[in-house]
C-alpha cells in the first residue's frame, strides 16, 4: 500500500463519483479505477458502493478512518523533512472570518509569501464556528479568530484585542432624536444598556448570532429588555457598515475592522459608541496541539505579528 492509493481512494470518498475524483486529481478514469481496483484487491474487498454518489461499504468506512490518520501523518511526515532540510514548499491553510481577513491577510501573506515563495496559502473565510469546525477536522492548519476557552486538542496564542461598538450616522441619530441626539449618544456613553433603551425604535442592520458582533448585539438586546426593530440581517459586515453610513439602520460593529472597512471621509459622519468591558474580546491563532509544529504555522503567526504590531 502506498500514498497515492490513499489519496486516490479519498478523492474518491470526497467527490463522490469517478469522474469528479479523477478531474480532482488530474488522471484518467481508468488510471483511478484501476489504483481503487488494486487497493480493493490488496484490503481483501469491496470499499465502495458503485453508485452515484458511490457510497463506503463497512469495510470501506473502516479503511477511511485509518486513511484520514494516514494523510495526516503523511503530511506531518513531509512537513517534517521539509523542515530538517530547510527547503519549504507545500500548503498553508489558513481560516479566518471574511472582513478581518479582507482587512488583516493581504499584507501578512503578501510578507509571508515573499519570505516563503514556495509555500502556497490556501485561504478558507467563514464565520467562527466554522473556523472551529474545520481546525478540529484537521482541514486547516491555523485558524484566527475568537477561541475564548480550552479546547481539546488545540493550542491558542492570544494575538490582539477587539471590541464592538454601536455603528450610527449622524444623519440617522438627528432622524431618530431630533436636537436630543446629543444628549442620548451621551447617555448611551455612560450607561450602555440603559442608554441602549433609547434606540428601541431605531431600525439595525444585524450580523449572524454565530458571528461575534451579531451575539454581542443580542446579548445588549436581552439586558436592554426589548426586541430590535432589524432591517436586515448579513454575514457580510462590510455591506451592513456602508449601510449604515447611508442611515439605513445603526449596528454593531468590532471597532478596529469598523476603522478599517469604512474610508476618513465615512468615519466623519459616523459615531462608534463603545459597548464596554463586556463587549471586549480576544482574537487568537489556534492550531492542533501534540506532535511537532509545522515551522510555516509559526512563521505565519510572527509574520502576522509583525504586520498588526502585536507581539505576544
């Protein structure tokens, strides 16, 4: 038994079908077929269901669990000698929510790229818990984001602090409190949640309740004691803060992606409000824990350090 055969055969559990695994992998059907053939002789039978999708027999659901731990460790093994003779090449794969990598990525892994030309980034955005999901499935190698407690099987490193703010325009403020706003943008200073109680007629533009705007706004609803009039809900934040620059609604936003999505010309005509102690959280590189670490994780990580100014 060999690498390639084990590739081949998850290919082929992957795509679900012959000739998507083959396009996959670059190789005819009949190469694929004839590789999945020898591996079925040499196992002692049948792994796949010849259907479409084809589908694992119980032995084949056998062999796949030992073959992911194989690619694993095929991987680990390569990683490893790539290492000891200082000659990197291979895949990265990094995951990260979409506005702080459109933010943060481009100039770390233009750094990063030109230190390690043959190391390719292989960029994967979502929001955080699909962050988490694909680090415990060994899909990604390093994961940014919010990992605000231990975790089996991980290892995080605090990176930077983050808070979120409500996002409002001074047009929209002057539209909802007429000559008051002052006042009530001041009052939401002092006492956030009971400041937050002014704005129960003012329409908001809400992130998803996975992402970490979207669960602190809804955490300041529930103290604040009412339900939010929403006028749109989105996973993109960039979309919802040009928004509310327009005063189509106010929103919670993390400062510091705030600052950077919207242009000076914007930010003059915007107020971020603070949530408070509350509302502040960590952002961390986590990756799997045990064994030896990839060096290009680490590289990544202080190429990303040295890019923000954050040291550890």
């Amino acid at each position: 038994m060999n690498f390639l055969s084990v590739k081949y055969f998850l290919a082929l559990t992957r795509a679900g079908t012959f000739t998507r695994a083959a396009e996959e992998l670059h190789v005819t059907q009949q190469t694929l077929s004839a590789h999945i053939a020898a591996l079925e002789k040499e196992t002692g039978g049948a792994l796949f269901v010849r259907k479409t999708p084809v589908e694992l027999t119980d032995a084949g659901e056998v062999f796949y669990r030992h073959a992911l731990v194989f690619e694993e460790e095929e991987m680990a093994l390569r990683r490893g000698l790539a290492d000891a003779h200082r000659n990197q090449t291979g895949v990265l794969r990094v995951a990260i929510a979409p506005a702080r990598g459109f933010v943060m990525m481009p100039p770390v892994i233009e750094a990063f790229s030109r230190k390690h030309p043959g190391i390719t980034v292989a960029l994967t955005e979502g929001a955080n818990a699909v962050l988490f999901a694909k680090l415990t499935a060994r899909d990604v190698d390093l994961a940014i984001g919010r990992f605000d407690r231990d975790y089996p099987g991980v290892t995080t490193e605090p990176f930077y602090r983050e808070a979120v703010a409500l996002v409002i325009s001074e047009g929209l403020s002057r539209e909802l409190f007429g000559k008051t706003a002052p006042a009530v943008l001041k009052q939401f200073r002092r006492d956030k949640i009971e400041g937050l109680k002014a704005f129960r007629d003012c329409p908001f533009l809400l992130n998803s309740e996975a992402d970490i705007a979207g669960a602190v706004a809804r955490d300041a609803f529930r103290r604040a004691g009412f339900e939010p009039r929403v006028r749109l809900t989105t996973g993109n934040l960039a979309t919802m803060l040009r928004l509310a620059c327009l005063g189509t609604g106010a929103c919670f936003a993390p400062t510091f992606l705030a600052e950077k999505l919207l242009t000076a010309g914007e930010r003059k005509g915007m107020h971020m409000l603070p949530l408070g102690p509350g509302s502040r959280f960590t952002i961390s590189f986590a990756y799997a824990s045990g064994g030896p670490r990839w060096s290009m994780i680490s590289e990544f990580i202080a190429a990303a350090r040295n890019m923000s100014g954050e040291k550890p």
